[in-house]
C-alpha cells in the first residue's frame, strides 16, 4: 500500500464533496477544552472551550461555546461567550451571542440575543492566517474553503459575462 501527500487545494471541501462529508457531531454530555478545527460541518449541543474553525458551525439548542468562532457560516441555537467571524451568521430565536460579530450577513430572529459590538465587513475572514497565534491551527484549508464557495458564484458570473463579450 502506498501514501501520497495530497495538496492542500485537494483537501479542501467544494460543493461536491461536502455533501458526501458527514458533519461532525457533539452531543448534549460532552465538553470539549480546547481547539476544535475542521474543513467541514460542526454541529455542537455540548460545551466548549476555546477556539472553534470550521466552514460551517452550527451551535444547537443545548451547545455553548467559550471561546471564539471563526467560520464561513454560523448558526446559533444556544449560547457564544466570544467573538465571532464569518460571512454569514444566524442568530436563532433561543440563541444568545456575548461578543463581537465581524460578519457580512447577519440575521437574528425574534428573541435572538446579541450583547456587543456588530460590524459589517465585505471580507469579514480575510487577514485571519495573518492574525492567528502560533498555537492557532492552519486556517488554510478553511479558509479557502470558505473563500471558494463564496466566490464561485461571482466567478461562474464572470465567465458567462467574458463570453458573451467574445474574449
């Protein structure tokens, strides 16, 4: 049997093997100390604390999280003591936020708590391997997951429009 190294680029999630990566679970009765990480889905009902990376992180019902969220997409069911950053971020009807919000979108459903500071920004997760400490993980993989899904539809438009134009 043989290993090969594959390039970053190769690991990343796109459209098409996200759908076939199962998200990564944790229950009600777990707590987590420490740096959670992944190029995927986290859906968490239990606790944390510390740092969470992921392309999608969803915070149920029953989840907190101490500790900061970096993300493409956050979805917030229960409770963040931190700060948050990601292109899109929902805050549910039971979901409270104590924390800043750096984001592009931002939705918070009736009864959604936000006790902070909101800003807007259109790149909210650029300059973060720039930020990140050396105890922080390679955002890399997250990031440019994060940055390929959001720009492959401007892209896709791109292309149509070069085309058209007969370049």
């Amino acid at each position: 049997m043989s290993f090969r190294k594959m390039a970053p680029a190769a690991l990343a999630p796109t459209k098409a093997n996200t759908a076939t990566t199962p998200p990564s679970f944790l229950s009600a009765d777990l707590t987590v100390v420490g740096t959670i990480a992944s190029t995927g889905t986290v859906v968490t009902e239990g606790q944390i604390q510390g740092p969470c990376y992921a392309a999608q992180f969803a915070i149920g019902e029953s989840g907190f999280v101490q500790g900061n969220v970096t993300a493409s997409e956050v979805t917030i069911s229960g409770h963040v003591e931190g700060d948050l950053r990601a292109v899109k971020v929902e805050v549910r009807a039971h979901g409270a936020v104590d924390g800043n919000i750096c984001y592009r979108t931002l939705s918070v459903d009736a009864g959604g708590l936000l006790n902070g500071t909101c800003r807007h920004s259109g790149d909210p997760l650029a300059g973060l391997a720039e930020e990140r400490g050396k105890q922080a993980p390679d955002l890399s993989l997250i990031l440019h997951s994060a940055h390929s899904a959001d720009h492959a539809e401007h892209d896709r438009g791109q292309e149509y429009k070069d085309d058209a134009d007969g370049e």
